[in-house]
C-alpha cells in the first residue's frame, strides 16, 4: 500500500466568472522511503498538489489518501491532527515563528502534541546536531542565516518524525552552495531516518539530485521517472 | 508554551502594545480616581448632612422630625442612655434641645436655629468643632456660650467675645430672653448652617424654654452611615412610648436616593467608559491579530488545531488586560490615596452646591472604596475579554493555505 | 308729600351708590384705625390660648397716626417692662430682662407678636390696608355691610384676601376674615362688647382666631382708651421704648 495515493484528483480554482483548472484528473502513487521531487513550469499546478497531499487543501474531484486513510472533508480541528501527526511541513520562506528560539520552533509540534519537555529538548539537541546547528538552539530566527533558517524549518519538519516531509521550493530563497548543503542533509536524512520527502523545485541542480521526478504541465502529469 | 508564545507575542510590537497597555492603564486608573472621587462627593455630602448636623440616626418623640413642633418632647431615661451606650455599633449619642427665634447682637438681628447641646457629647456625634474658624468650642460647664455659624456671625457684626440676645417663645408662652457670649465661630461651607445654626449649652437652652430636663432629639453616630437605616430598625421596637429612631434617610429621602442612584450611576460610567476603551483595544488587537496572518497560517499547517489559535491569542489580549489592571489599579489607588490625603481646594473658583440636604464641598478629595476598585477591575478583564474574543476567532477561523499565502 | 316719599325711597339708595364709589375706603380707613384716631393712650388686657398654655397680659399702649405706636406690658411680671415700639416700617422689642433693644429683621416680620396671634407684620401693614387693597362692596342688608378688599398689583401685602362685615349703625366692624394667596380662610377677627368711649363708639374686645388651630385664641379687651391726648414724635423714641423717662 503506497504511503500517499491520489485518485483522479482535480483542483479548480473559481477565479471570478471563470474556473482555474490548477490539478486536473491527477493520478499519483508515492512509496514510503521515496525521495520525490515535483517539477514543472510556473504555474503547473506543483503547489497545488502539495497543498492537497498536506492536507491544507481539498480536492475538487477525486481522493487523497494518506497512510491507507482517505483525508477528504474532514472537519479542521481534525485535518489539524493529521497534519500535526503524519506530515512536517518546510517552506519557502522558512516561516519559522520569529518570537521563539530555534530549539523552540523545531520543538513546536512536540509540544503541540504534548511530549514533556524533556523529551522534546533531548529530540532537538539530536537533530541540532545531525543538522549542524548545534550551539544556535537559543538564537531567534532573525539572527540565523537563510540557510541556517532552513534547517531549523527542517528541524521543525522532522521532530515528530512524520510520515512525509514536504517542502514547496526549499531552496528558492538559498544561494547555490546553501541549497547544495540542504538538499544533501535532506537526502541523508532520506536515506538514515528512512524519512519521505515530496518536494518540488524549478532547480535543475536539485531535480538532478532527485530519486524521483515528477514533472507536471498545465495540472497534468507530464513524466514520471 | 502557549503561555510564552502568548507573552513574546505581546512584546512583539512593543510601540504599539505600551500604547495599549497605558491606555488601559490610564483609563482604569483615571476611572478609579474618579469613582473615588465621586464617592468622595457623595461622602461629603453625606458627612455635611450627617456629621455636621443630623447625626446618622435621630431618637426624637412622635413626628418631632416632621414640623419641629416645641412640644413634641421628652425625657431621657437612664434605661435609653445605659442602652445607647451598650450597643457596640455607636460611636457617641448627643441629647439637645433645639429652638428657633431671633438672635441679636446691637442694631443687627436674624432668625437662628439654637441647638442646646451638652459639648462632650456633641462632639462625638458632629464635627463643628473641626470646622471653628475663630474662638473655641464650648466647653463643659459653660453656662451661656454659644458656637455660631459663620454667615450668622458675619450678619450679626458678631465675633468671639461678644454678647448675643436670644429672643423666643418659651414652652409656657413667655418671652424666653437671655444673653449668650459668643465662644466660637464655625464655617463649615454649608449655608444652611453656617446661616443659621447656634449650638449653646443644653442647660441654658432648658431654661430659656422653660423645659427642664426635656429634650427634643437624641443625635446618634455609628459605624457605618450605610446601615443606618437597618440599625434604626433594630432599635425602634426597643424604644419606649412614643419615641422613634429615624435614619439620616428618613430625614433626607432624597440624599437616599442620591446614594441609590448612586451604584447605578458608577455602572454607567464604568460601562461608558470602557465601551470607549474596548473599542480602542479591540482595534489594535485585531490589527495584531491581522499582521500576523501568515503566521497563524504557518502554525495552523503544522497542526495547531484552530481551539488552540484561539485560546492562544486570547491569552495574549487576557494577560495585556492582567498587566494593565495590576498597574491600572496600583496607579489608580496612588492617585486616589493623593486626593484623600491632599486633594484639590477649588474653593476659590467654586461656591458649595447644596443638593439633596447634602452639600458638594468645593474640593476634589478621594475616598477609597473597595467597589470604586473592584468595578473598574472587573469590567477591565470583561471588556479585555471582549475585545479579544473577536480577533481571536477570527484568527481559529483562518483557512491555513489562504493564511500562508498571505504576504 | 310727593318729595317726601321721594326722599324715603331714593335717598338710601343713593347714599349706597356713593358708598359703594366713593367712600368704601374711607369706611375702611375708619374701621382700621377705630382704636388709634390721630392720637391715642390705652390700656389693655391680653388673653392668649394655645393647645399648650393659656396667658394674661396687661399692656399700655400710645400712638401716634399711623406710623407710631408703642406698647409695654405691665404685668405678669416675668414679663413687666417688655416694650414694642413701632415707627414708620421699623419694630423694636425692648428685653428688659437682658437690658436690650432688638430690631424685629424684615425676615421675621411674620412672627408672633408677644406669643399672640398677631404677628409683627400687622402691626406694620394694617394701618395701611385701605392704601393697598381696593374695595368692592358684597352684599348689604338693613344693618351690615360686607365689603370684599382684594390687593393692588404689585401692593407689598400679606393676605390674598381681606373680607369686612361692618355694622351700619353706630359705624363698628362685626367680624373681618383673612385669606391667604391661594384663598384659603387663615384667620378671623371678631369684635364685641361695643361701647361708646370718649365720644366714639368701639367694640372693646377683639377676638382673633387662627382657623387651622380651632381651639387656640387671642382676645384683647380694651380697659381704658383715651384719644386725641396730647403726644410728640419724640416720644416714640427708643429711649422711651426701654422706659427710660
Ligand atoms: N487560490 C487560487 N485561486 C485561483 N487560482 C489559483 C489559486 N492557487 C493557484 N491558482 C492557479 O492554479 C495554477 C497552479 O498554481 P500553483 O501555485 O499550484 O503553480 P506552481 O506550479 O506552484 O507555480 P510556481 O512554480 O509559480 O509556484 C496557476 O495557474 C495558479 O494561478
Ligand atoms: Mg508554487
């Protein structure tokens, strides 16, 4: 049983009169362990898809499925859960929450799932580590580097070891050699921890580095290698 | 951790949260000045009726109260007297004798109210003796002396020392006359005594009228002016014949109704208030609340369920509403310990205003009440409440992928 | 003959209608001042009942047209040497008790004169009622004249309304009542033993009865009057106020 399945997935957008067409007709397997990248043109839908496989978004037609359990229309509180348990979240911009401390964001989803303290601290000081950012657990994200932000974001995404990690271009606000590190950490992490990454890039240096490229057109799945 | 986020939160725009916070602060420190303030009007008035001349209650005979008739006297017994005394709630009780007739010194004469008083007594009931702006009080023993107001003494031409005619008709239908030696003169800045009231010893006063031994009220000071009128209760049915106890809101209806109105007026103002202030804070709550859009998103997407939005941000706008009570209440208690213990004399720009059978003195003087506190408080917390609910909600509301995509 | 019934019949008639335009305020002016003429000496005895206390007095008393008059009691003696003296719009009181004048203020004008039912105010403003209320003639019969006095605007008085029953024949006033403003009866005065005394002919006792207290009075009965005697302004002076001669 594949970790995530979309069924004939469509998102359509109402955009005034009209309708967006942003996922059409989407069908799309991914494994557990995979480390998958969506590709694609501005536009194509990648966002879309992510938002859907997270749970931030329902589909207009067709099913998600999540671990072997079907997420569409639940209430809020609940999708709140199942992202809190199975899925990390990394974004562009990091979005870290600026009033709290590195180890505090990364511990954040812990704590909302209500690990002691202890606990959650030990779990922070271990990928602080992995993720050479040990030493900067008292910092605030203003004083971190974009990179350095990143990494607590995936700190962040990791914590509660979710199902699936996904991250809407990563690497968009990074230089090149950051997004070199990033993607290397992301991929060792893949490989270690066994953790599911589902990512998308325009990059063309990162989709080299990816186990899987999915590459969509206009909503469409374009290839899949 | 929902606590630390809520108070870094509130740090965050610090500008606009001391903003806030001293507007609250302000606001809630201002209102408890004021209610002690206006409870300090209220009090002077009360005292200007109570302390100054009634007494908080009155034991008079039949309807005395009602026309001041002469002969509506009595006796003290001992029984009543042993009895005043043994009631922990009195604080003094003052036996007098009052006659109104016309009092003269040389080509000058006017009508006065004489309060035939025995001193030690009388002032443990009103405080004339606190308000003498020339000469002394009288003293025990003395046998024709007399305290007078001091618009009385003024249109009179009288000062201490000088001799006064007392003329009036004496309960046998004489002509009661006799000299009284000014003693000392008395402004209270309430015209109605200052213009016309005389205390002279009871003694005296007896004889004049040619009713010895009687008197007309006994004047009584107690605790609380507030439960005057359920103490008067108690003690009427032990009263002997014809005697009553009477509340200072038997005599004066309509200082009872000042003081009812009294607890519905500070609501009002209260509730004026901090519609005002709500409306201020729940302004820049929302706009914290606003700013932060894609970051609720952010949290809401990594699963913090919408209940704990909600919760968290109303912690912020509760604990904003906590900081600024504690210090609301600290500066409002400051200001209102000022105005009790130094106050505001605007007596230069301000007349006394009579209203009620109570005076409003002149002055700005605080007192401390622990309502004039607790109302402010709590309507502070509700109002914080309020105002905090809405953005709140409106944050648990939030779609988390329209909220990240917010810029 | 024809003349002389004519007469009959006309002539009181006539004499009516000419009081009743010309001479109502002179009928008054007579009545008002029936116990002082231009000048007077008397002596009386006044009778005060109240609900608490009944009283006698003896007074002697002087005046002087309109505007002076002075009265000193004479016995109880508690009371022997207590004087009023009444000049223009002016009261004294003299205490002799305490050796004092006092001025009566214009505040306590109102107030009972000697503990009596007569207030100070009467003894300032009756002498002057014919001046300040105009007259109108009620009702008439054989023996008495009812005649209604009701203030001039602006007329500084104290009573809304003043109504005289007069005797025709000797001229004397029967009963004279008082209202207030609002027309309500506040007192009467009755008058009775009437007598001729050097030369006019008076009632002697005077009655005055406050109607909201039934069984309270005052009754001052005139023991000797003498009139036309011979008196100066200066006599009504405040050193013979403290009967200091
Ligand atoms: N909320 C929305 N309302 C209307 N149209 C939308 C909305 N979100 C996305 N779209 C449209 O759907 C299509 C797919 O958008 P999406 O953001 O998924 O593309 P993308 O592949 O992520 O593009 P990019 O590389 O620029 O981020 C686009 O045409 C976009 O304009
Ligand atoms: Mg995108």
């Amino acid at each position: 049983m594949p970790l995530i399945e979309l069924k004939s997935v469509s998102k359509i957008y109402p955009l005034g009169s009209q309708q967006v067409i942003a996922v059409d007709d989407l069908s799309l397997s991914i494994e557990a362990g995979e480390f998958t990248v969506l590709a694609g043109p501005s536009g194509s839908g990648k966002t879309t898809l992510l938002n859907l496989i997270g749970c931030l978004d329902e589909p207009s037609r067709g099913e998600v499925w999540l671990d072997g359990q079907e997420v569409g229309g639940a209430p809020q509180p609940q999708l709140a859960k199942l992202r809190l348990r199975k899925i990390g979240f990394i974004f562009q911009s990091y979005n870290l929450i600026p009033v709290l401390t590195a180890a505090e964001n990364a511990e954040f989803t812990l704590m909302l799932m209500g690990v002691p303290k202890s606990r959650r601290r030990q779990r922070v000081v271990e990928l602080f580590a992995e993720l050479g950012l040990a030493g900067l657990e008292e910092r605030k994200p203003s004083d971190l580097s974009g990179g350095q932000q990143q990494r607590v974001a995936i700190a962040r995404a990791m914590a509660s070891q979710p199902a699936v990690v996904l991250a809407d271009e990563p690497t968009a606000s990074l230089d090149s050699q950051a997004s070199e590190e990033l993607l290397a950490l992301m991929r060792r992490l893949n490989r270690e921890q066994g953790a599911t990454f589902v990512f998308s890039s325009h990059d063309p240096l990162v989709i080299s580095r990816a186990q899987r490229v999915v590459t969509l057109r206009d909503g469409r799945l374009e290839s899949d290698r | 951790m929902l606590w630390q986020l809520a108070l870094r939160n509130i740090w965050r725009n610090r500008r606009r949260t001391l903003l806030t916070l001293s507007a609250m602060v302000i606001s809630s420190a201002l209102l408890i000045l004021a209610l002690g303030i206006f409870s300090g009007m209220l009090k002077d008035m009360l005292a200007s009726a109570t302390e100054q001349y009634f007494g908080h209650l009155v034991i008079s005979a039949g309807d005395y109260q009602d026309d001041r008739d002469m002969f509506a006297n009595f006796s003290s017994s001992q029984a009543l007297e042993e009895q005043l005394q043994r009631e922990p709630q009195i604080r003094g009780y003052s036996k007098r004798l009052r006659s109104f007739g016309l009092l003269s010194q040389q080509r000058n004469s006017g009508p006065a109210e004489l309060l035939g008083v025995l001193p030690d007594q009388e002032r443990q009931v009103t405080n004339l003796h606190q308000h003498l702006v020339a000469g002394s009080y009288l003293q025990p023993g003395d046998s024709a002396g007399a305290v007078i107001g001091s618009g009385l003494a003024r249109r009179l031409g009288a000062e201490v020392g000088d001799s006064l005619v007392f003329v009036t008709q004496a309960a046998d239908g004489s002509i009661g006359n006799d000299l009284l030696a000014v003693r000392g003169i008395f402004s209270t800045g309430v015209h109605r005594h200052d213009n016309s009231l005389v205390l002279v010893p009871l003694g005296w006063l007896q004889q004049l009228l040619v009713l010895p031994e009687r008197l007309h009220e006994i004047a009584v000071k107690i605790e609380d002016p507030l439960r005057a009128a359920s103490f008067a209760a108690r003690l009427q049915p032990q009263l002997e014949g014809q005697l009553q106890a009477l509340d200072w809101g038997q005599m004066l209806p309509e200082m009872r109704e000042v003081v009812a109105s009294y607890d519905v007026s500070r609501m009002i103002i209260v509730t004026i208030l901090y519609i005002a202030t709500g409306l201020g804070i729940l302004n820049t709550f929302f706009m914290s609340v606003m700013e932060r859009t894609r970051e609720f998103g952010v949290l809401m997407a990594i699963g913090m369920r919408p209940g704990q939005v909600r919760r968290m941000v109303l912690l912020e706008t509760l604990s904003m509403g906590a900081i600024s009570l504690f210090a609301g209440v600290i500066l409002g208690v400051l200001l209102s310990l000022y105005m009790a213990y130094v106050g505001i004399d605007l007596s230069g720009t301000l007349s006394p205003i009579t209203y009620a059978g109570g005076t409003i003195l002149p002055r700005l003087h605080a007192v401390l009440e622990p309502a004039n506190i607790l109302y402010p408080a709590l309507s502070l917390l509700l109002v914080c409440l309020l105002a905090g609910f809405l953005p709140a909600n409106r944050a648990a509301r939030m779609q988390p992928v329209v909220a990240i995509r917010e810029e | 003959m024809k003349i002389f019934l004519f007469c009959c019949f006309s002539l009181p008639l006539l004499a009516t209608q000419v009081l009743a335009e010309l001479n109502l305020r002179e009928l008054i002016r007579t009545v008002e001042q029936q116990y002082s003429g231009d000048s007077s000496q008397t002596r009386i005895e006044m009778t005060v009942k109240t609900g608490h206390w009944e009283r006698h007095l003896e007074m002697e008393s002087w005046s002087l047209g309109r505007e002076r008059f002075l009265v000193r009691i004479l016995a109880p003696k508690k009371e022997k040497g207590v004087a009023t003296l009444k000049v223009e719009k002016e009261v004294w009181n003299y205490l002799p008790k305490v050796d004092r004048v006092i001025r009566i203020p214009p505040s306590m004008m109102g107030g009972a004169w000697m503990g009596s039912h007569i207030t100070n105010d009467d003894l300032v403003k009756a002498n002057h009622i014919d001046q300040d209320y105009d007259f109108r003639l009620l009702s008439e019969d054989q023996q008495s004249w009812t005649i209604e006095g009701l203030p001039k605007p602006n007329a500084p008085v104290i009573w809304g309304k003043i109504v005289y029953q007069l005797q025709k024949q000797p001229l004397v006033p029967q009963l004279v009542e008082y209202f207030d403003e609002e027309m309500i009866l506040v007192r009467q005065i009755r008058f009775t033993d009437v007598q001729t005394v050097d030369g006019r002919t008076i009632p002697l006792q005077m009655t005055v009865l406050p109607v909201e207290k039934p069984e309270e009075k005052t009754v001052m009965h005139y023991r000797q009057l003498d009139f036309d005697v011979d008196l100066q302004k200066e006599f009504f002076s405040l050193r013979q106020l403290k009967g200091r001669r």
